[in-house]
C-alpha cells in the first residue's frame, strides 16, 4: 500500500513532485502577498540530459539528475521547498529571500553543481541554466505570475548559451518587455 506522503515525492529523486511544488507554491504566494513578504522562485534546469542519455546511457542520466536533485537538497534551508518539476527541470521557491538573495544563492548552485562529478565517479561534469524570479512589486499577482516570470528567465538563460562568446546561465529579474534578452534590465544576471 502506497503512503500518502510517498504520492507527492518524485521516484528517482525523492524530491517532491510537481503537484506538491505547485500547492506549496500557491500556499507560499498567498502568505508573501499578505504579508507583504519576499518570495523568490528558481527553476533549475539541467543542460544536455539527451546528450548525456544517448553518449552514456539511460542510467548515467538518472545518476545525473540525482547528483543534481542532491546538490538542490543540500543547499536547501528547511523552510525552502525543492521539487523535480519535470525530466530535466527542478525547482526552489524561497520564502522570505529577496531577488539579489537568489540570484546570489543561483550562482552559488552553479559552482556546486560543477563540482558534482566529483562525488560521482564517471560522471563527467554537469551544467545547468537557472532562471530567477521574486515577488512581483505591483498589488495585483499570482503564484502563476511568478511562475510564469521564473521560465521567461529560464528561457532567457537557455538562448544565452547559444551566443558565442557568452556564458549567462543565471537570468534574474523581471521579463523584458521588449522580449531582447540582450538588454542588462538591472535584474538581468550572468554567471559567475
């Protein structure tokens, strides 16, 4: 018999699953906009899991995403929620920490994750591209705004990675509206 806690955890990982994510994020939108709290939301993707599926196989894949999901627990707080949102993309929602905190905490995740084939041997080294959003300034929002701002910056660091000569893989702030991922919005951040 299944337990109820285990319907709302991710098989390979034992993250939560995107369900879970969702409820704690509505939940945690709902407080921050009462209180007039920070809330800030990364979505973690991993970089090449075809690449590294298809070279090395099924399995050194799966150790890739543990390796990962890992990283995300450890550097998690206990008040922080961490889930696996789907086959290559994880997220973090953090209570109480500002658009610059995460941003921060974002490149921090970066160096760890570099160094993950380290603690797994054969691995070979991993990378992934983050996307940072916080609590949007103006009255009226949704845990789906942030949400939605969180994969703009995510796809923004995903189209960074295509242009040569640049290495942004951590993209925080609002979306721009001119959709020029180009333009530094003052929120806009590079690696490290």
């Amino acid at each position: 018999m299944t337990n109820a806690s285990e319907l709302f955890l991710d098989g390979l990982t034992g993250l939560y699953n995107r369900a879970y994510f969702l409820d704690r994020l509505s939940e945690a939108a709902d407080a921050a906009q009462a209180k007039n709290l920070a809330l800030s939301l990364l979505l973690v993707d991993l970089d090449n899991l075809f690449l590294i599926n298809h070279e090395k196989g099924r399995p050194a894949g799966d150790v890739a995403l543990q390796a990962l999901a890992d990283t995300l627990r450890r550097s998690a707080h206990e008040h922080e929620t961490v889930a696996r949102l789907t086959g290559d993309q994880f997220a973090m929602l953090l209570p109480g920490s500002s658009l610059a905190t995460a941003t921060q905490f974002a490149r921090a995740i970066r160096s760890l994750i570099g160094r993950a084939h380290e603690v797994h041997a054969g691995l070979g080294a991993i990378d992934v591209c983050i996307g940072v959003a916080a609590r949007p300034a103006h009255n009226e929002w949704e845990a789906a705004d942030l949400l939605q701002m969180a994969e703009l910056r995510l796809t923004s660091a995903k189209r960074s990675r295509l242009r040569p000569g640049q290495e942004q893989q951590v993209w925080a702030g609002p979306p721009q509206s001119s959709g020029d991922d180009d333009a530094e919005d003052g929120g806009g951040s590079g690696s490290q």
